[in-house]
C-alpha cells in the first residue's frame, strides 16, 4: 500500500496549498509545506474607538504667583571691589637733563691718511701701421661656380594613339529601360467615433470602498463676538503699575572765561639757548680736477672699424633656371581636346530582355486552403487539476495533521472506479 499523500503532493497546476493553522502543538506531520498567499486569512476590519475629549474646566480661586527662587532667595549688600593693582609712582628730579650719549661721549675721530695706489699706470698707444690679417673663413673658403645636377624624371610628355576611340560600355550594351508600374497609393481610413458613452471608471474607483464612520468633531472653540455695552477704559497694564515720578535735571556746568596771560611770549627754546654754533669747512670732493682743453680743430670722426672694413659692392646672385624644352605655342586656341577628336559616336543597341511577362493566369479552380498546421494539428485535452474538488478523485481522505495538511490515500484502479467521486464537466476555477 502507498504512503498517503499531502493535498500539496497532489496538486499538479500548482495553485493549490494546504490551510495552514495557526499554531501547533503536537507535531505529527510527514513533510512540511511552505506558506503562500494562499494560506492568509482575511479578517474583519475593525474601526479604532474615538476617544472623546474632555471639556476645559478653568479652576476657581486666584494664582499664586510666588516661585521657588523667590522665596528662598536672600538679598545680600554689595561693597565696592577693592583694586588690587598698586598706586603709580612717579620720581621726579630736580637736576639738568645731561643729553650727551655714551657713544658721543667715549668715541673719539681721528685724522686718517688717504693710501697711495700701487696700479702701474698703463697709457693705451693706437697701431700706426693698417690692419691687414684675413679671417679663418677668407682663407678656407674657395668660391665655387653652382653646377645643376642632371635630372633622370622621365618628361611628361603626352602620347597620342591612332587607335580609334571606343566608348561602348557594358551599362550601355546590356541595360534595357523597363516601364515603371503606377504607384499604389493606399486609401486613408475615415475616423469613425464611437456610439458608446466614455467608462472613465478607474480599478482603484470600482475596488476601493470607503469605510463608513461619523466626521471627527472640531475642538476649535467658536468664535463668539463678545459685546459690551460698558465705557471702553483707555488705561493699560503699563500704565496703572507705572507711575511717573519728578526728576531732577542734571546739574550743568558753567565753562570758565579764558583769561590771557600778561607780558609778552618768550620763543627762546632749549635749542635756541644752548647750541653753539661751529665753524665747518665744507668737504673735498675726491673727483680728480678736469682740466678742460678747448681745440678749434673739427672733430675726427674716423674709427678703426670705419678705416679697416670697407664695404664693396655686392650683387644678388641670380637664379638657377631649368631651359624649357618645350617651346611655347603660338597661334590661336583651337579649344579641341583628344576625347573630341578622336571619339566616334556609334549606334546603340538594346540587348533582348529574357525577363517574363508581368501577366495574371487567371484560374477557375477553388482555392485549396489547407496547410499542414491544419492537417497535422491534433488538440490537446485540457486536463483539470484533481486537487480542485473537494475530495480529489481516485483518494480517499486519511486525516489532517498539526500544521494543517490534508493527507489523502490513493485507491486501487478497480476500487476508485465504482466508490470515486464522478468528475463534473464544469469546474469552479479559484481566483
């Protein structure tokens, strides 16, 4: 006898699960099955209770005002801070300022004598005799005459055939012009509305039903007018706690009247009392003394350079020309090229179009429409899952275990045959 099989075993469409309870508490099962949406169970959506708010009940009596740091805070008397910082000092003597400097005091100039040069005096004498030496580059250098090298480029010299032209070619010889076919030109389709009013209805329009349930009431208190027929009184807060006290004006200065000193300005300063003034010889230059010597002779303006290198004469080197061998031609221009010359026009001849005939057999004979997908084709039947009824055919129900599986055990071919249940031609199929 074969072992029983789950209802998971059997199914072959693969849709079909188990119920799987909740929670187990004996475990007896053969095999165990995975979960899949198939196994959630729905449950009834209940509203969440509204919580009512309670009205604002203002307390009778009045506020206390007084806070912890008021109470136990105790006002102490503050004295100025004392300076730690010591009185300034001032010495003051009664003596002359002695404005003389150390250095001015301790060093003392004395004469130095100026030291006689020990250079050998060199005094420049010009050559008498004509700068006559040549360069390195006159003497080396032996002016050549420019001698062309031969040329071995073959002339470009044209060469002329006396073989007539021949202008057949093979587009010429074989193509044959052909009589094109009209165009087809295809009928634009009319626009034709439909006589079917619009569905605009959504999916999320047609699934989704609202939950029904009672609007959430307002707390906002409403705004009442509060009206008073009573005198509006103008004063504040502000103004009842703070009341005005008197001043008194600050206390003003009267500036003192200036009063000029009598007696006249003395301007003598320090400076002017105490500088002595000294006899300074003023210094000499160390330039030596020019002595100027005017010459009524013109200026020489002859150098070296102008005596020994005179220019000579130098002329541009012509250039280097080929002789042309061709000579040019005269006369008039004939405008006749070789292709007009010798081209000689010939007859064309169409070659012969082994094309057949565009021409429609018409046929009376009936149109043989069958294909091999037609002839070949076999349908299949459509075989319906056992596990989608209630009990499968050909099982028989054995017991349900702690996780929820159904396990069914399969009959004999003779016995499944006369107690099965009968199949029904139309399933219910679950969605």
């Amino acid at each position: 006898m074969k072992p029983p099989r789950c209802l998971c075993e059997i199914c072959t469409c693969g849709r079909h699960r188990c119920p799987h309870k909740p929670t187990r508490i004996y475990d007896n099962g053969q095999q165990p099955c995975l979960t899949t949406e198939s196994d959630y169970l729905p449950y009834d959506i209940v509203k969440r209770p509204f919580r009512v708010q309670e009205e604002h009940k203002p307390k009778t009596g009045k506020i206390e005002l007084g806070t912890t740091y008021q109470k136990d805070y105790n006002a102490h008397k503050i004295q100025p801070v004392t300076l730690v910082r010591p009185l300034e000092r001032k010495h003051t003597t009664g003596g002359k300022l002695d404005t003389i400097p150390t250095y001015q005091d301790d060093y003392r100039s004395w004469e130095v004598q100026r030291r006689e040069p020990s250079k050998v005096e060199h005094i420049y004498h010009p050559p008498t005799e004509k700068f006559g030496n040549s360069t390195t580059f006159q003497d080396d250098f032996v002016p050549r005459e420019l001698n062309p090298r031969q040329s071995f480029k073959p002339p470009c010299v044209a060469k002329l055939s006396d073989v007539p032209f021949d202008s057949t070619t093979s587009h010429r010889t074989s193509y044959i012009a052909h009589q094109l076919e009209p165009k087809f030109i295809r009928s634009k389709e009319e626009y034709k509305p439909s006589n079917q009013p619009f569905e605009d209805l959504t999916t999320h329009r047609n699934d989704f039903q609202g939950l029904p349930g009672q609007l959430a009431k307002s707390c906002k208190p409403e705004n009442a007018k509060v009206g008073s027929n009573a005198h509006f009184n103008g004063v504040t807060e502000f103004q009842d706690r703070f009341q005005p006290w008197l001043v008194s004006l600050p206390e003003v200065r009267k500036t003192k009247e200036y009063v000029p000193p009598p007696g006249n300005m003395d301007f003598n300063s320090t400076s002017h009392l105490d500088y002595v003034k000294h006899e300074i010889s003023p210094a000499v230059p160390i330039r030596p003394v020019s002595n100027g010597r005017r010459i009524n002779a013109p200026f020489q303006g002859n150098t070296t350079t102008k005596e020994d290198f005179k220019a000579w004469g130098s002329c541009r080197q012509e250039i280097t020309k080929k002789q042309q061998e061709i000579p040019k031609p005269t006369g008039r221009f004939y405008d006749l090229t070789t292709f007009k010359s010798h081209y000689i026009p010939h007859q064309i001849i169409p070659a012969q179009s082994f094309k057949p005939v565009h021409a429609i057999v018409p046929n009376s004979a009936p149109f043989q429409g069958e294909t091999m997908y037609r002839t070949e084709y076999i349908p299949k039947k459509q075989e319906t899952c056992p596990a989608n009824y209630p009990s499968p055919p050909g099982y028989v129900y054995v017991n349900t275990d702690s996780q929820g599986h159904k396990f069914f055990r399969q009959l004999t071919p003779e016995f499944s045959e006369s107690n099965s249940n009968p199949i029904p031609k139309e399933v219910a199929v679950l969605s």
